[in-house]
C-alpha cells in the first residue's frame, strides 16, 4: 500500500512544498476568512451539469461523529466521493480523529470549508510520513478554516519527519485560507 510512502519518495515529494506551504498558511489568519464576504460564494466552482445543486454535505451524513474517539477517516472520504463537480464538504466544529496513513483524499473542484472550530486530529501512528490531508494529481480545491492537529507528541515510531497536516502533490489552483496546522511529526 501507497498510503504512507517510504523515505526517499517522501524526500523527493516534499523538497520546496514545506516552506510554501508554511508561508502561506502564516499569511491567511482566521480575521481574513472571517472579513472574507465572498467565502461562502467561492464555493462554486462552475460544472456543465446544470442538475446538480451544490448541496453542502458533511462527514455527519456518512456517519462520522467528530467525537474525539472515533476514527472518523471513513466517514470523510465518503462524504468526499459524494460531493458533486464544484459542491462543498462543510465540517462543523467538532475533534475528528483521522487515520493519517490513508488521509483525507480530497478531488478536484471542490471545497473543503471547516468552523474555526473543527479539529483534525492524527491518530498516533509509527509511520515515517503522513498526511492528514491528501491532494495528490488534483486541481481547483479550496481549503477554508479549521485546524489540523499532527501526532508529534505520541508518534510511536523513531523514524521519518514526514508527517504533514496537508500533502499537496503534481497539483494545481490549490488554494488554502484560514487554517492552523499544530504539531505533525517532521
């Protein structure tokens, strides 16, 4: 299985993306997603399908609990392949626990919109890399608010430094506003 890669591939995948990614997420603070009036408009990315409205599903309407306890890593990716061209998964807030191994693997034109106060939490794990969100080959995702929280402190391995709150690879118009990302293991 390809979910938690080995070091060389991590290495090769990450080189650059760290530091973007760092940069950017300190220059979206939670007051701009907040004074953003046009967040709940960007949404919608436009699909030729003129049937499908742009429901906004959550990980609730596939079972997940955002308990604290529960893995709730299923629960996610359902909602997510359920998600219509350009539609919208709402989290609200609530602590996830997700299996960072097989991630939250998001698709093309869609958003991922988090309460502020949603938390993703990685399930301790002893893998050299993870992440808790995944965008491998995709293109026009939004990412809004919410927070992202690694395993740094009860990782049970001693190897890798990997573990990354959001994997963006061979990916493009990714846009991420508002999110904290606490503690991964690299």
């Amino acid at each position: 299985m390809d979910d938690c890669r080995d070091e060389l591939q991590m290495k090769e995948d990450n080189e650059g993306v760290e530091e973007d990614a760092e940069e950017q997420t300190d220059e979206n603070t939670e007051e701009e997603l907040e004074n953003n009036e046009d967040a709940d408009d960007i949404v919608t990315v436009h699909s030729d399908d003129q049937t499908s409205e742009n429901k906004n599903l959550t990980p609730q309407d596939y079972g997940a609990k955002g308990d604290g306890i529960s893995d709730d890593t299923e629960a996610f990716n359902n909602a997510i392949n359920a998600v219509p061209d350009g539609g919208t998964l709402y989290v609200p807030a609530g602590s996830y626990r997700i299996d960072a191994c097989q991630s939250i693997r998001l698709r093309s034109n869609m958003t991922l919109k988090m309460d502020p106060d949603t938390k993703l939490m990685a399930i301790p794990n002893n893998s050299r890399g993870y992440d808790i969100i995944k965008i491998a080959d995709l293109s026009n995702i939004w990412i809004y608010g919410g927070q992202l929280w690694g395993e740094r402190y009860n990782h049970t391995g001693n190897d890798g430094e990997w573990g990354n709150g959001i994997g963006i690879y061979d990916s493009n118009y990714i846009n991420i506003k508002g999110v904290k990302i606490y503690y991964c293991w690299g």
